[in-house]
C-alpha cells in the first residue's frame, strides 16, 4: 500500500487529511513541523507528502528541497498545501522541487483527485527506476563479459602489450585483440562499433570471435586490407542492423621488423620511436578507407613501416580524446598524442600514468564513451 506523508503545524489540518485519505484506504502518517517530517520521510519512504508551505523553523520549500535531494525519495511525490496563489509563489515551489500544489481552503474532492495523480505517477517514476537499475545491471554484467574475453598482458620479448579498458555507463562497441599467427607475425586490432549498449557490443563480440577462430573463409590474415574488406562484406548494415564500425588492423613481422597495417575510419594509431628518456618522434599510421559495415564496394589499402628497436605503438578508440571540457569545447587527438609523448618522454611507457593525465582532464568523474587503449612495446 502506497504510504502518505502529512506535514503541518495546524492540528486540524491533520486531522481533516488523515481521517479523508484513511477513509480513502491510504496508510497515513503525521508530522507537526519540517524536522519530524524529514525524518518520518527518510524512515517510511512514502509514495507521497503533503506539506504546508508556512512552518515555523523549516518551511515548506525548505523541507521539499530536502526531500527532492534524498536519492532514497527521488519517487516520493511532495504536495505543497498553502494559501499562496500567486505566479511567483508557485515559480518558486517548483523550482524548490514541488509536484503539485493544493490551495487552502482544502477542496476535498480536489484532495483526492491530486493524491490519485500523484501516487499514480509515483508508480510510474518507480518502475521506471527499477527499469533502469535493472538495465545498468544488464550493462554492467555485459562490460564485465567483453572485459574477460579480451586478452591478457603480452609479457615475453620480442614484443610486449600492455592494455586498458573503460566501459562507459551506456557500454560502448569497443574491443580488441592480438595474438601470433606464426612464429614470426604478430596480429593486433582494436574495433569501435557505432552506438552504445548492447546493440554495439555484440557486432564488437562477433568479430572478435571470427577473427580469433579465423572462422572467416578464403581471408589472409596476413594482409590487414583484405581482413578489412572480409569484415566489411560479412557485416554489412541492413534495415535491421544500423552499426557500423570502426578498425585499426596491423600485422609485425619480428624479423624484418615491418609493420604492415590498415584501417577503416579509426584514429591513426601512434608511433613514438628513439630511446626511453629522449624527445621520441611521432608518427601517425593510418590510411585511408571508410568504416565497416557502411558501404558494400570500400576497398581498403595496406601502408608499411619499420619499427626500431625500442619504439612503443598506441592503438586506441575515440573515446580517450573527445572529452567535453567546461568551456564547452572538446579536447581532441592532437593534444592526446602530445600526452602520449610527454607521458613516454617523463619516464618508461605507462598506461597508468597516460589515463591518469587523461582522467584529470575530464570533468565528469566517467567517460562519455568507451575508452580502449593498447600499448605495443617493441624491443
């Protein structure tokens, strides 16, 4: 049974109200001032207050204010009962957090008809409530899935990986991997499906399970465009799937020390080359091709480099560098990479140290979307 709240300082006003709304069949509480009923308020929870606005010691407004910034009452509907009729007057209930207002003197029938409205949208607000924390779980339990299929740390020279990943409170579409196709060529890519939830995770979820079983036919895993132009042939977007996505695929061959990669639509990755301690130098390997899924005939080109001995490759989605700051304005991947290098320059290779310059730059204490981030260290 939904529980109600009255606060007033005028014993016949309680009585009037408790014996209609008992009569009614509602449970009904009393408050004769604003601190008893904040207390009976967080103790009972009731689905709806009614509260006189003039109180001495702690107004009306004072105690909706403080109901309405109680998350244990966020549902909780607050009534406020007063003979003030005036525009400003009610301006400044709502903007205290009101919800409806009853005039005095007390019009029985409209009582009873805003109490029905109220409760009733207080059911509303709660089932909505217990929907989204129902959902955040569901999300949550989804981050949790994409964090333990994703691989460990690569702790054995020649090369060694270290990664980092940060679902968003919506989950996001990132993912990635690496792993050796032979002695001699190791794989690694990190995807970023359009969108948030679970309709962007499981396209994410899908390639990483066709490419780590090699499940895709007549493919060469060896050369990174022809993955791309498989991937983009099987994921194509229909009426029914809308995602697309986007990939940076490389291929390292340790003894020649060649890096053969391509990309669709991703940010370039980074490559930063010379010793730990100097001033490295920073090149950006991306070429050029659309994002998978959104064209069926995107042809995608291979680009190669050579890595020296000692250079560190970053791999990472969007999500790191488009951070909203106050000024309205988005920090962006040029000052990113500008913190990569700074972060390699002030001492060894460090996720750590790279998120927490980036986290000190977001204003929020969460990221707006995934953020992935993969370190490649190249002896």
């Amino acid at each position: 049974m939904n529980q109600i709240l009255i606060i007033d300082d005028d014993p016949a006003i309680q009585i009037l109200l408790k014996r209609t709304l008992h009569n009614q069949g509602y449970e009904v509480a009393v408050a004769s001032n604003g601190e008893e009923g904040l207390a009976l308020a967080q103790e009972l929870r009731p689905g709806l207050v009614i509260c006189d606005w003039i109180m001495p010691r702690l107004s009306g407004l004072e105690v909706c204010a403080q109901v309405k910034a109680t998350p244990e009452l966020s549902t909780t509907i607050f009534i406020l009962l007063t003979s003030l009729g005036s525009v400003e007057d009610r301006v400044k209930g709502l903007d205290a957090g009101a919800d409806d207002f009853l005039c005095k003197p007390i019009e029985m029938p409209e009582l009873k008809a805003r109490v029905r409205a109220g409760l009733r949208l207080h059911q509303v607000s709660r089932d909505l409530q217990q929907q989204k924390q129902l959902l955040e779980t569901e999300l949550a339990e989804a981050a949790e899935y994409v964090r333990s299929i994703l691989p460990d740390q690569m702790t054995e020279p020649p090369v060694t990986i270290d990664t980092r990943f940060i679902p968003s409170r919506q989950l996001g579409g990132d993912g990635f991997d690496y792993y050796w196709l032979d002695e001699e060529h190791l794989a690694f890519y990190l995807l970023d499906a359009s969108g948030h939830g679970l309709r962007a995770a499981l396209p994410t979820l899908s390639v990483l399970n066709l490419l780590r079983s090699r499940a895709l036919p007549k493919i060469n895993y060896y050369q990174p465009s022809d993955v791309l132009c498989r991937l983009n042939e099987t994921f194509q977007m229909t009426q029914r799937n809308d995602k697309y996505f986007t990939i940076w695929y490389g291929v390292y061959n340790r003894t020649t020390r060649q890096l053969t990669y391509s990309s669709a639509g991703h940010p370039p990755a980074v490559l930063l080359s010379g010793k730990l301690g100097t001033t490295p130098t920073v090149t950006p390997l991306k070429s050029p091709g659309l994002p998978v899924a959104m064209f069926p005939d995107t042809d995608y080109v291979d680009e190669c480099c050579d890595i020296e001995a000692g250079s560190t490759l970053y791999i990472f989605s969007d999500g790191i560098y488009e951070i909203n700051q106050p000024d309205d304005t988005i920090w962006g991947i040029d000052p990113f990479i500008e913190q990569l290098r700074d972060c390699r320059h002030s001492s060894v290779a460090n996720l750590d140290e790279i998120l927490n310059s980036v986290e000190a730059l977001n204003p929020k204490d969460y990221f707006d979307d995934d953020v992935s981030l993969m370190e490649i260290n190249f002896d």
